[in-house]
C-alpha cells in the first residue's frame, strides 16, 4: 500500500479558497511538511499550510529561465 500526503494552501478569501497543492510522497505528516518548507510554503505550529503565493514570506523565487551560455547568444554586429 502506498499513500500520498498532498498539502493544501490553507488561505482562504471571502468567497474562495487558494487552490494551492503540493503532492508529496512523504511517509508522515511532518516529513510533508519539512519538503513544503523547502520549497517556500508557510508550515504553522497549528498544522495550517500556506503556499509561498501566501506565505507571507519575502523569498525570492527561482529564475524561470537559467541562462546556460550568456556569451553565445549574444548576435555579433556586422
Ligand atoms: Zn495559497
């Protein structure tokens, strides 16, 4: 048997909720927890869970795009 500990973001508006999830394949709660934490989610000691959209938390985000080669894709003038 294998299980999934999927966390949710725990925000929550007046007429919605945030539909934030990480799917985890984490043996426990807390093993869930300390991946979410990694990757920029808010863990409460009440067990709430927030998404880094609403951690409140100033973490600068990864760079969507890595430039590899900076110097190679410069066009060079004629
Ligand atoms: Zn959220």
């Amino acid at each position: 048997m294998s299980a999934r500990i999927t966390l949710h973001c725990d925000r929550a508006a007046r007429y919605a909720v945030c539909a934030a999830r990480l799917q985890t394949d984490a043996r426990t709660v807390a093993e869930a927890h300390a991946t979410a934490e990694r990757l920029g989610w808010l863990v409460r000691p009440d067990q709430t869970t927030y998404c880094p959209h609403h951690s409140g938390a100033a973490r600068p985000r990864p760079p969507a795009v890595i430039q590899l080669h900076p110097s190679t894709t410069k066009e060079t003038d004629p």
